[in-house]
C-alpha cells in the first residue's frame, strides 16, 4: 500500500513527465483518509471482483487490491498506463484495462460474475456513467463513487428536490452520500468539493419493466420545463393540450399545478399506470 499518496503521486508524475489532464476532468484521490473511506464504503468481504474505473496512478487500485479478490481498473489515459503497471507490478489480484468505460462491453470483460463498482470518476462523465452502469446488463450489486458533491446530494435527494437523474437512480437501487472529500484531497485540486456516493442496487428495477420506458418518457417531459407545471410541462413535452393532461393526473392523483421534482418515483409509476389506461 502507498503510504503517502500525494508525495508518491508527484513523484511518480515527475518520473514519468506526467500531467493530470484537466480535459478529461482528472483529479487524483491522494488523500489517505478519504482513500481509506472510499474503500470502506464498498464494504468488501475479500471475495468480491470490484471495477474500478479510472484507476490514475493506482493508489485507489492498490487499496483495494488489499481487500478484494480481484480488481479489474480501467483507464482511459494511456499515458498513465505504464506508471500505473509500476505502481501494480505483479499483483496477481489486479487486471489493468486500457478502454473507455463507456465503449467496454462490460460481459465480455466481466463474464457472469457478480461485480462491484468502486471509482474516482471524471464530473464530465457521471451521468452518463451512471446511466450505463445501470441500464445495462451485467449490472452491478453496489456502487462506490467519488463524484461532485452537490450531484451527489441531488441523487440522494426526495420528493420536493427531485431530478430525472435521481428519479433513475433511485429506480435501480438506494442511493447514500457516506461522506464528503474536500478539494484539498486531490491532486490538481478541483474548484468543488466532492462526495462519496454509495448506491446499492435491488435485484431488479422496483418499477415493473413493462413501466420502465413510460415513466422515463413522462418524466423526461415533466423535468425538460421544470419550472413550469406539470400540466403544462406534459403537455408541451409530449405535443398534448393541457386540457389533455390534467384529467391524467388528477387519475393519478397528482396536482395537475404541481412540478416535476415534487413528484416521487411511485407518483411517476402510478402516472405511468393510468396514462397507459387511458391512451
């Protein structure tokens, strides 16, 4: 294990004549405090395959070598790949893949073993990271994620705070911010704060497959105007008369003067119910 991270990391990035790419939103993890939280919050029994995905310079990587069986860490950067080989060397318990994350097909890397995802990901990516962590088979029992602090509370949040991205998540699994990582724990610093973004996912999507694509396309309609109520939100995202929509979410019962992050996941499930009934 590296024992002090930031120092390693700079020397590391001097032998190597390396510089983090803020491009492509690289803030390495050095702080081994908030190292030591983000591994703990997978809470690994040491049976686990865990994927990490943008490994850096490995100190996250070897961390949680130490913990699981095996990790598989992915890293866009091909300049980083041969100190990040150093820094692994010969750990029979780590496989380093050199890919996008979001190109890989996740079954031919991981086969049909249970995974677990645990990450110091780029702010640029997460949405659509978490999107194709979730949307797509083989889908992972837990996820770690260092991400922007306030993305992280928005995830997390409840009726009242609701976005589509939290209205997702919170279909697949239960989101917990388990702590916050200031700046200063990351080399270059970002210009936020972050936050550790825990998400352990249910077997299956709580809502019925066969209401999954309707609740997306109703709420993608209700959060493109949030500021607007949902009658007249509805109404212009799916090329409806308000005189249409309100009947629908009165059925529902929904206040048709209500907006979209007021509604919980079930009031979208129930919607989704009565405007297939209805149609």
């Amino acid at each position: 294990m590296i024992d002090d991270p930031r120092r390693f990391h700079l020397e590391l990035m001097r032998k190597y004549r390396l510089r983090p790419d803020r491009k492509l939103g690289q803030h390495f993890l050095v702080d081994p405090v908030a190292l030591e939280r983000v591994v703990s919050a997978a809470s690994l029994q040491g049976d686990e395959t865990v994927l990490e995905i943008g490994a850096g310079l490995g100190a996250l990587t070897v961390r949680l070598a130490d913990r699981a069986r095996e990790v598989i860490a992915v890293e866009y950067d091909r300049r980083l790949m041969p100190a990040l080989r150093e820094v692994v060397g010969t750990n029979p318990r780590v496989q380093l893949v050199s890919a996008d994350i979001l190109e890989v097909n996740l079954a031919d890397l991981l086969g049909a073993r249970p995974y677990r995802v645990v990450a110091n990901i780029p702010y640029q990516i997460t949405s659509m990271l978490l999107r194709r962590l979730l949307e797509r088979e083989p889908v992972p029992d837990r996820l770690v994620l260092t991400v922007q602090r306030e993305v992280a509370e928005r995830v997390a949040s409840g009726p009242g705070e609701m976005s589509l991205l939290a209205l997702g998540v919170q279909m697949y699994g239960i989101p917990t911010v388990v702590g916050r990582v200031l700046s200063g724990s990351f080399l270059p610093p970002p210009d936020i704060d972050s936050a550790i973004l825990r998400v352990d996912l249910h077997p299956r999507p709580i809502v019925p497959s066969q209401l999954v694509g309707p609740v997306f396309r109703l709420a993608r309609a209700g959060f493109a105007q949030k500021r607007k109520k949902l009658r007249n939100a509805l109404a212009a995202g799916l090329a409806l008369e308000p005189a249409e929509v309100e009947p629908r979410l009165r059925a529902a019962g929904i206040d048709p003067s209500a907006r979209a992050e007021t509604l919980g996941l079930a009031d979208w499930q129930r919607l989704a119910e009565i405007w297939g009934a209805l149609s």
